[in-house]
C-alpha cells in the first residue's frame, strides 16, 4: 500500500473531520443525554456519516462528470476550500467548512436525537470531508492500492471519531481548551501545505500555465 497516499489521506481526513474537536461539540450538545443515549448517537451518527462519505467515494467522479468538472477544476476548488479549513484551524476560527453554522446548532439544541443531524452531517461528513474523499479518490487516478488507502484512511479517521465521541468527556478533561487548540494548530499547518499543493496539481494539469497564443 503507497505509503505516501496513506498518510495524505490520514492527515487530511483527521483535518477536516476533527475527531478532537468533534468531541468536545458532541460533549456540549449531550449533557442531558444518559452515558447510553451518547452511545447509541454516537454509533448512529459515525454510521450516516460513514454511508454519506463512501457513496461520494463511489460515485464522487460519476457525480463530477455528469455535471462537467474536470479532475484539475476539482483539485483546484477543493485545495481551496480545505485551505480556507486549514485556515480557520490554524486561527482558531469558526465556520461552515468543519463544523456548523449558529442557526443549525440553534435548531439541533431543540432535536431529542442529534446523530444524523447536525452529527452525521455537517459536523462528520462536512463540506471539507465530502470534498477530500472525492478529491483524494480522483487524484488516486484508479490505482487501486492508492484507492484501499484512502478508503482505509477515512474508515480508520471515522472509526478514530467514533472512539473520540464516546470518550468526549473525558478527552475534554485531558486536553482542555489549550491542548486542543495546539492539535488543531499543527494539523492545520499540515493542511494548509497540502491543499496548496492540490490547488498547484491542479493548475498544472489545467495546461493553462503552458497555453500559448
């Protein structure tokens, strides 16, 4: 197995989905659940999320082709956004990419049974998530040993999350707000460096540095 794709896949996969972070978000959004309850929404929301990302690792270049995009588009739009993640980890700031928006954890905070939403969805299959698993699965270009890497390195990320969630309270404990802010810093240096280097592929397999008059 490329070693090289694996550990892409690793560090992008574990960025943009954020296990740590996760769990603190799942802790605050279940204080009024029983250790049970966490259980059963933990495993359930893992699971969708789970469904959502490997139907866009499947179908992910069906999908760009029916709608016209081009494998250097999608590197070029996709090391965008995860660099705006990348960003937003690095600064320790909030947005839609990774997590969600004030009005959704507003609506979840009335819902008896977050798991699908906003749990599977946006917070573990996010638009950053989504947009890596088809851009890490194209860029494999249907090797498959490169493809068992990037499908094994996003099982292995949301089997990580789901351990994180139902260890929430006490990673939460661990780590506290500093520790995690000083992961999600050096994982988003990471990102950062690789989403650049996708929007330079991507450029490049474009043709549009080297077209001539």
């Amino acid at each position: 197995m490329p070693t090289d794709t694996l550990l892409l896949a690793l560090t992008t996969f574990f960025a943009t989905i954020g296990p740590a972070d996760l769990a603190l978000v799942f802790a605050a959004m279940t204080t009024r659940n029983t250790p049970r309850e966490r259980r059963v929404i933990a495993l359930r929301g893992t699971l969708v999320a789970t469904a959502i990302l490997v139907f866009f690792a499947v179908f992910g270049n069906a999908l760009l082709g029916a709608f016209g995009i081009s494998l250097p588009a999608l590197k070029t739009a996709g090391g965008a956004l995860l660099f705006l993640i990348s960003l937003d980890m690095v600064f320790a700031r909030h947005s839609g990419g990774t997590g969600t928006t004030s009005e959704e954890e507003a609506e979840a905070r009335t819902r008896a049974d977050i798991s699908v939403f906003p749990l599977a969805t946006p917070l573990i299959a996010g638009p950053g998530a989504i947009s890596a698993t088809v851009l890490l699965i194209s860029n494999a270009q249907g090797d498959q040993l490169k493809l068992a890497a990037v499908v094994g390195a996003m099982l292995a990320i949301l089997l990580l999350t789901y351990l994180a969630l139902l260890a929430a309270i006490p990673i939460q404990r661990l780590l506290g707000v500093t520790g995690l802010a000083v992961v999600s810093r050096i994982v988003g240096v990471l990102l950062a460096a690789l989403s650049v280097q996708f929007i330079f592929d991507g450029i490049k397999a474009s043709g549009l540095l080297g077209a001539g008059p």
